[in-house]
C-alpha cells in the first residue's frame, strides 16, 4: 500500500508540475492571438495611409503643375511690362 500511496504522491506532483507549465502557455497563446489581431489591424492601417500618400503624392503633382503654369505666365506678364515700359 505504501508503494501505491508513493505512487500516488509522485503522480499529483507530476500532475502539479504539467499544470504549472501549461499556465504560462496559455497567457502566450491568448497574447499571440492579440498579437495577430494588432497586427492585421496594423495592416489595414498601413493600407489606408499608403493610399492617402498616392493621394497627396498625385495632389503635390498637379501643385506642381499649376506652380509652372503660374511661373510662366508670371514670366509672360513681367516680359510684356518691360517692353510697355521700353517704348
């Protein structure tokens, strides 16, 4: 009986130890899952600021292109008054 009851005791201890260990792997799990979720949700940010980037980039473009357009016919104007002015 004392070898079963020895037995016995060494089984819960082994028990108690497994259950020790699967605690911390739980607590790891759930923060790997939480870890997934911010990171899909980190994804769609980063999708939707990469298209209002294309957004502004296409914005600073045509910026780009009235400034030129102003530039030139600033240029015209100033060319046009010096000549009114020569005469």
């Amino acid at each position: 009986m004392a070898e079963l009851d020895q037995m016995a005791a060494q089984l819960m201890a082994a028990l108690d130890r497994l259950e020790s260990l699967t605690v911390p792997l739980a607590e790891v799990k759930a923060r790997a899952e939480q870890n997934t979720a911010e990171i899909e949700l980190l994804k769609r940010e980063r999708e939707q600021l990469l298209g209002r980037i294309a957004e502004l980039e296409e914005e600073a473009r045509a910026i780009v292109g009235v400034t030129d357009e102003v530039e030139g016919r600033l240029d015209e104007a100033i060319s046009e008054i010096r000549a009114a002015l020569a005469r």
